[in-house]
C-alpha cells in the first residue's frame, strides 16, 4: 500500500510537471511569432465632399427606374418635383447646401439634386 501511494505520487508529479513544462514552451513560442506585413490602402476618402465647381456624376442605385428626383430650394424643406434626371448625366454643382438634414446640390437655376444621388467626377 505504501508503494503504491508513493508510485502514485511519483507519476502524478511527473505528470504535473510535464504539463507545466508544455505550457512554458507554447508561451515562449508565441511570443516568438511574428505577424506578417500587410500592405498598405490607398488614401482614398470613402465619401468626398462635393463643392461649388465639382464636376459631379449621377448614379442610381435602383436599376428598373434609371432617373433620379428633383428637389425645389425651400428654406424649410427640400420637396421633390416631378421632374427628374438621367442616370449618367454629367454637371458642375453650382452651389451646395443642407435642408432639413438633406445635402443638396445644385446643378441649375431651379433644379437642385439629392447628394446621395451624385459622386464626385
């Protein structure tokens, strides 16, 4: 009975002590790691703002209906008109404002477009 509970002994601290030694070396291998280099991005802006000037493009994003809405200059709120402007038309933005927590860009004397409706050219 002694022997055993001293072989038990024994085996069990053997057993401890290898864990222990395992942790260690995957520790010491990890922090030896090295990550490897990424490249660089680009430094493009993901939504430049448009200016007075800025040729700007129309785009769509509903692909049935291939025109996008006009908007009036109210002071309170910019309505939609039943005019509307082609998918791939080109324009300088004349002026640029925000009503009623819309950016709007005008492209003539009384046409103004949405600004999510445009891109930079």
């Amino acid at each position: 009975m002694l022997e055993s509970r001293k072989v038990l002994k024994v085996v069990s601290s053997l057993v401890i002590g290898l864990s222990l030694v395992g942790i260690g070396s995957n520790a010491a291998q990890a922090t030896s790691f090295t990550a490897p280099k990424l490249g660089v991005a680009e430094d493009v802006p993901t939504n430049p703002s448009i200016k007075k000037g800025d040729k700007i493009f129309v785009i769509v994003k509903d692909t049935k209906n291939q025109r996008v809405a006009v908007y009036t200059k109210n002071a309170k709120n910019a309505k939609k008109t039943k005019k509307t402007v082609k998918m791939g038309s080109t324009f300088t933005a004349k002026a640029v404002k925000k009503v009623n927590h819309k950016k709007i860009v005008r492209i003539n004397k009384k046409q103004w477009l949405n600004s999510k409706d445009v891109v930079k050219n």
